[in-house]
C-alpha cells in the first residue's frame, strides 16, 4: 500500500499539533471527515482498507487506501493532485468538482472506491501553465477569478457544461423541454450554480464560457 | 466517519442476500446524502454495499405505456429522457429545480427519494433531536423553525422531506418497487412510500431493513400541462420553502401536490377536486389542519399564491 508522504505527515502533524494525536480519538469532527491518518506501513487495527485502480488524467493507478477516503481526499492526499479543492467537503460548494466517466461530479460526496475503473480529469489533467486548456485560457483572459481556490472547480464544471447543453440535457431555465437548449447566459449561469465563488467572479465567469462555447461576448 | 468495510454487489439478489448477512449494512448509490451523514456521524453503518453496478440504470417503456425508471437512473438522465420530457414534464421539472448539475449527475432515483430532512438540528449532533436520537426531543418546536412543515407534523417533530423529484411523483402516481434480503418483491404506492413523524419520526418509509429499491414504475401518461414552480430563499441550488407540482388538464381539473411544507410530498386527493374553483380554494383543503410556527406561517400564504401562479400559467 502507498503510505502517507512525508509531505502529508508533516501537514497532518501541523493540523493535529502532535504526531502522537493520531489516535482518532483526538481528532476535531473536522480531521475525522478527512482522510484519518493512518502511519505509513502501519496497520491499524480495525480500519479496512482497499485496492483502487483507476484512470487519473490519462495515467492508470492503483493504491490501496482506507475505505473512508472520498474521491477528493485520494487525489489530493494519496495522488497529490491538490489542484482540486476542498471547499465544504458536504457538496455545497462545488470547488471539488472533477469529471469521472466523461460527467462532473463533486468529488467530496463520493468514495474513492466507488471509483474501480473510472476515468478522472482534473484540472491537472485538463491542461497546464504551458499548454493551457481554451477554458484554462478564457478564465485567464476574462479574469474569471479572484483568490483562485473556487477556479479549478469552475473550469471543469465549465468544460462539462458545454458537453451537457451539446447533448441536449435541459436546465431548470430550459423553457421549452422538447427543443435543444440554447447557449444563453441565464443557461450558463443556472448551470453553473453548483459552484460558489465567494470573491464574486460570476460575470467574468460567464464571460470566459461564452467566449468558449464560440459565443459573441 | 466511522469506520465501516464495503462490498460491490453485482445483482439485486447479490445486494438484497449481502443486506441480511449484514443486519446495520446501508446501500449506497450516488453517495450524495449517505456520505454526507456519514461524514457528521449522523449515519453510522458498520458495512456499506455498493449498488451502483447493479445495472438498473435503465429507463423502460411498459406495454401498459407507462414508464420503469431503475433504481440507479441518476437524476440528471431520468430529467433529460426524452419520453419524460414529452410525457411527465412535471418530473423533469422537478428534478431541474433540486440540487446542482454535479449533483443531478451523481443522485439516483432511489437515493433521491430516500434523502433524509435538512432540518439543521438534525445535522448538529450536539442537539435534541427525535429523529437522530428518538426520545431525546425536538430543538426545532420553539427553535429556528422558519424551513419547517406546516401540515401533517407531529409533537415529536416538525421536520420536512426535501425531495422535488418525489413531489412530482406523487402527482404521477408512482410506484416503488423493491426486493427484500428474502428474495421477496412488492410494490408500494408513491402516496403510502413516506411516512408522517407521529411518533416515531426516525422511521420515515415503509421500507424493512434491508430491502432494496430497485425502479419506480409510472402509470401511462395522463396528458394536461406540467409544471414544477420552486420557491426558494435564492434563484438556483438551495431547497425549497415551498413548491407546488401540478398537472392541469384543458377543462381545469387536474392534480396537486406542495414540496416544502410537510413531512412527505403533500397531495390531498379532495384539494385536487378544487382545483377547477382556484388556489384559495384548494388551499384550504391542502391546509386543512395546518399548525405553522410563529417563524413558518408566511409559508401557507406563499403556497396559495404559488398555486395562484401555476393556475394562471397553466390556462396559457
Ligand atoms: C448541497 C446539496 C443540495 C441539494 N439540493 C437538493 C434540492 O434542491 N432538491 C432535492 O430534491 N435534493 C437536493 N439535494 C439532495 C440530493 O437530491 C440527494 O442527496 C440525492 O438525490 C440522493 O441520491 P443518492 O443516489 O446520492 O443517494 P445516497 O446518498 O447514495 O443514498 C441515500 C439513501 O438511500 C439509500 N439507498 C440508495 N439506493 C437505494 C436502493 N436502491 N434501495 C434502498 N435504499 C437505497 C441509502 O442507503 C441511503 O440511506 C441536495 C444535496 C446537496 C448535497
Ligand atoms: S424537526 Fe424533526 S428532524 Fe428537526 S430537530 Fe425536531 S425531531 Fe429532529
Ligand atoms: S468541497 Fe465538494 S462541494 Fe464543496
Ligand atoms: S475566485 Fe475566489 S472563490 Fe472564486
């Protein structure tokens, strides 16, 4: 099994104050919703454990990790692809969202063995610094951002907004059922709902998708 | 989060046999309410069976012309099913309305309708709560109760169910039907599925342990206009206040059923009677009884105009 890094245990340390705090008893209601910390190499008794394979932006990997672990916390913690986020970690807020099987899904209210053969893309997986993804380049151009913690969330939200109006799944503002919904800026903003910006980036937002989905601003 | 060991079950006989090896074992689907209770050690199963391979993730079109919607359908493609859009429209509505589109994605058929209350006293551990903890009380009654139920409630609890999609289904007459860990079926009428708190408000359906939902079956289509109408505190992604599911055919009768204001989707067959008389009318046969809070009682106002809105839509 892949262990903790160190770079968990010195973080995990800082949250916890003491390497001894381990024992779940100590943990804040907060640490238990996380990933408990489980020692490298170490079984701890009574916790179950799993082998997970899937597909990570292209790349197959299996690791083995304590059942608890959601989706988020195994790419953050265990894959170290923290360009997801974690904002409420209850679904509420939509920084953690990444696309499995081609859908955006939040990934804090699902586990990450849920997930045996999946395919996931991140943020990671949808472009980088040099080669950016034309959503990654319309956010950067439209300032569709502030601090950036809600961004990677939007943009793959974003990216899978457009597959969904193209595949003609309708919204709560659709307001003719039976013909294709249209790429409207009421349309993209109720379908961007599930994700919360809390520096307010909406309109630039809004702006960067339109520019994308090949839209007059 | 406590911890709990996990299978994958492959069939719903494999499910329902793993549900009686296992008397505190969960399903979990779409995950969406379970983690999230589980997270706050709200739930506390000890083994988790995972139905999402069970393949009922199919929509079916029965010979009587009604439809068969796998336990499994997320949300999102039971929404966008073509035949629901032309035919139940009033469903497609309501699921729209409810959550985001992530988690339309994730949110099955059956998890949906098994969602528990977003009562905030029952999320907050540290409170009474009768339905978390039965016995321990209510912090709601003469607490923050503004989201509250205003009909059908009890001494014991106040909660509401959030669900849009089983308002909507409720109008549609559905059809539950399950399998228990025995291997038995039945089917359970949509209007007999969800249960009033009485005294027992931590026993919320008329499900066994155990038993595994596997579709929802719908009647065939009765025509009429469909709609869904949500009021809510903001535009998009928040839960209702109130909401009002109705079918309304051309002669102005039709059928009714308010999300938001009760301990299930709220429809009484006597109030769809009113329905061609208009909203004051069939208010008061909805409200009948009613004993809204201090806090909540603007909701029986906001749902008669709210049924005022979808009369005046419905005749064009
Ligand atoms: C932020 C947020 C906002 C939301 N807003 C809305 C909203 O506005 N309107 C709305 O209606 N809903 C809303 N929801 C709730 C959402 O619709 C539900 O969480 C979802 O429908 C549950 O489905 P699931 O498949 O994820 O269920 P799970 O979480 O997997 O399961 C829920 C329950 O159902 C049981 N279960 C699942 N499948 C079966 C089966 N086949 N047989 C027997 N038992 C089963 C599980 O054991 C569990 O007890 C919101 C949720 C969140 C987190
Ligand atoms: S209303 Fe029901 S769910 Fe809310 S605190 Fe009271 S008993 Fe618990
Ligand atoms: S972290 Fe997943 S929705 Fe907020
Ligand atoms: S950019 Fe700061 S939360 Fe969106």
């Amino acid at each position: 099994m892949q262990g903790p890094s160190d770079f968990e245990l010195s973080r995990r340390k800082l949250l916890l104050g003491t390497a001894a705090s381990v024992a779940f008893s100590a943990a804040s209601a907060e640490a238990r919703a996380q990933t408990p910390v489980v020692p490298a190499q170490a079984a701890v008794p009574g916790i179950a454990t799993m082998k997970v394979s899937f597909n990570v932006n292209g790349a197959p990997r299996e690791i083995a990790l304590d059942m608890r672990t959601t989706l988020l916390d195994a790419l953050r913690e265990h894959l170290h692809l923290t360009g997801t986020k974690k904002g409420c970690d209850h679904g509420q807020c939509g920084a953690c969202t990444v696309i499995a099987g081609g859908r955006r899904i939040n990934s804090c209210m699902t586990l990450a063995v849920m997930h045996e053969g999946d395919s996931i893309t991140t943020i990671e997986g949808l472009g980088t610094p040099e080669n950016m993804h034309p959503m990654q380049a319309a956010f950067v151009k439209h300032d569709g951002f502030q601090c950036g913690y809600c961004t990677p969330g939007q943009i793959c939200s974003a990216v899978a907004v457009l597959d969904e109006i193209k595949a003609g799944i309708p919204s709560h503002v659709t307001a003719d059922l039976d013909a294709a919904p249209q790429l409207t800026n009421a349309e993209l903003r109720e379908r961007m709902s599930g994700n919360i910006c809390r520096c307010g980036a909406y309109s630039n937002i809004a702006e960067a998708i339109t520019e994308v989905a090949g839209r007059p601003t | 989060m406590k911890s709990f060991t996990y299978e994958r079950a492959n069939s719903p006989a494999d499910a329902a046999a793993a549900a009686a090896r296992h008397a505190d074992a969960k399903f979990i689907a779409g995950g969406t309410n379970l983690l999230d209770l589980m997270k706050l050690e709200i739930e506390t199963p000890a083994h988790l069976i995972d139905v999402n391979g069970l393949a009922l993730d199919k929509i079916e079109s029965m010979p009587d012309g009604g439809l068969k919607i796998g336990a499994l359908v997320r949300n999102t493609d039971l929404a966008a099913d073509k035949r629901v859009r032309r035919d139940y429209g009033v469903l497609s509505r309501a699921l729209l309305a409810g959550a985001s589109g992530q988690l339309r994605n994730m949110a099955t058929t059956a998890g949906n309708l098994l969602q528990r209350t977003r009562c905030p006293y029952f999320y907050d551990t540290n409170q009474p709560c009768n339905k978390r903890r039965p016995g321990s009380g209510c912090a709601a009654i003469g607490g923050f109760n503004r989201q509250h139920a205003v009909v059908g409630a009890s001494e014991a609890c106040i909660a509401t169910h959030p669900s849009d999609m089983a308002v909507a289904m409720r109008t549609l007459d559905a059809v539950v039907e399950t399998v228990r860990p025995d291997g038995a079926t039945r089917t359970i009428p949509i209007a007999e599925f969800h249960h009033l708190p009485g005294n027992t408000p931590h026993v919320e359906t008329a499900l066994s342990q155990g038993e595994l939902i596997t579709a929802v079956t719908l009647p065939k289509p009765i025509g009429g206009t469909h709609i869904y109408r949500k009021v809510r505190d903001r535009a998009s992604y928040a839960f209702a206040l109130v909401s009002v599911a109705a079918i309304v055919q051309r002669d102005g009768t039709g059928r009714v059923a308010l999300g938001g204001v009760a301990h299930k989707p709220w429809r009484i067959e006597s109030a769809d009677a009113q329905l061609p008389r208009g909203a004051k009318a069939v208010a008061a046969q909805l409200f009948a009884g009613a004993k809204p809070t201090r806090q909540n009682a603007f909701k029986l106002s906001l749902a008669e105009r709210t049924l005022g809105a979808v009369l005046t839509e419905a005749k064009g």
